[in-house]
C-alpha cells in the first residue's frame, strides 16, 4: 500500500515572501501521478498542481512548482509571492496508474500567510 | 455547469439512525468516490465506482454501502450511523484515466 507522509504540520510565511510544503511517498510503482490540492476554510478541495512520474521536468503553475525528485521520493510544493488567499490546508496526494484511479492522501499542512 | 454537487450540507443523526448522501455531477465523468476527512486528517477513500452499475471498496468500507444506478449519480449509505462517523464527507468524479479528481463541497455529519 502507499503512504504519503507530510512532515510539517503547520507553516506560516509574510505576504510575498516563498515557502516551500514537504510531502514523502512510499511506492513500488514506477507510474504514477502526484497531486497538490488546496483546501481552504470554504472547505472545497481545489487543484493546485499535477506531475505525472514518468515526466522528469518539474511542473508549473504561475506561482506554484514542483520539485519532484522520483529516486527520493520527494514531492515538494514552491509558493513564490505568496498571498494572503493562499491561507490554507495543503493537501500531497498519489495516484497509482491502475483501474480505479484511487487517491492516497497526506495529513495535510496548514498554510498561514501573514499580511 | 454546476460540476460535482452533494445533497445535504449537513445532518445530524442519533446513533443508530440510517441516511443517505447523494452526489451528482454533470461532466459526464465515469469514475466517482466517497472520501471521509476527520479533524486534522486527510481524505481517505470510502468507496468508488468505475462505472455505472459498479462499486468497489476503498481504505475505509466498514459501516457504508454505496450504489451507483445511474452514470451521474452516486449514492452513500448509512445504515445504523454511529458517533464514530461523525466526518466530513466529500465526494468526488474524474474521467476514465489519472487524471484530477474533481470535488463536491463536502457534506459534514454529525452523530450523536
């Protein structure tokens, strides 16, 4: 079974400044897809950035990356400038490439970005 | 386009009380799941559907059944709800390969 580990309980950051969100993951599958979901007070997950296993080039997503390092196991999420509405719980999810598509997810770290 | 909808926002139940908990959505998705989040955790996988007519087990099936009659609908059972699912239940739809998962609001139950 998979297991997605986030080592950071809570993080806070200044207004434009970047912080950097930790995630480990434990596999044997060499395909497969990482996610980061936002999930804020409304409580609504919301899709922040995708990075599927077998692509070696980190994904962007305006102020958002990846630093996904496969042999590691180690998929960490970069906000540059942060802004106040990014005040969140972050979520690092797996998806293994099989029928069902199911996800595995982190306990999530609680993102403060003070003004 | 109202993408992933869940019907009710919220319910308190008595222990022993059943209830069910409907998902919708209109993205045509075949693949739909029920997720349930406690305090300070992350998702975790209840049971999932790759098609209408089908259902399958997840991390966390005890206490739950689901069906799927139709492809945009999908149906979570409580039968004799007790305090231990007290939760934040999400549901959730993506197409037929890894893709996004897309997310209902969630639906918080409480069991007393």
């Amino acid at each position: 079974a998979q297991t997605v580990t986030q080592s950071q309980p809570e993080m806070s950051v200044q207004e434009a400044e970047t912080v950097t969100l930790s995630c480990t993951y434990d596999t044997s599958e060499n395909n497969y897809y990482l996610f980061w979901y936002k999930q804020p007070p409304s409580r609504q997950m919301i899709l922040v950035i995708r990075q599927e296993a077998y692509k070696q080039q980190n994904a962007t997503e305006n102020r958002f990356s990846v630093n996904f390092q496969k042999a590691a196991k180690s998929f960490s999420l970069k906000i540059s400038d942060s802004q106040l509405g990014d005040t969140a719980m972050y979520f690092c999810a797996f998806m293994r490439n099989n029928a069902g598509n199911m996800l595995t997810f982190g306990g999530g770290t609680r993102l403060m970005v003070k003004p | 386009n109202a993408g992933v909808t869940q019907t009710p926002k919220f319910r308190v139940l008595k222990t022993g009380q059943s209830m069910t908990l409907l998902c919708a959505q209109d993205m045509n998705h075949e693949y739909m799941y029920w997720y349930r989040q406690d305090p300070g955790m992350g998702l975790r996988l209840i049971h999932y559907s790759v098609g209408e007519g089908t259902t399958a087990k997840g991390e966390v099936p005890d206490g739950y059944n689901v069906s799927r009659l139709k492809k945009q609908n999908f149906l979570l059972g409580l039968e004799s709800a007790a305090p231990s699912q007290t939760s934040v239940y999400f549901c959730a739809s993506s197409p037929p390969r890894p893709d996004t998962q897309y997310f209902g609001p969630g639906t918080r139950l409480t069991v007393l």
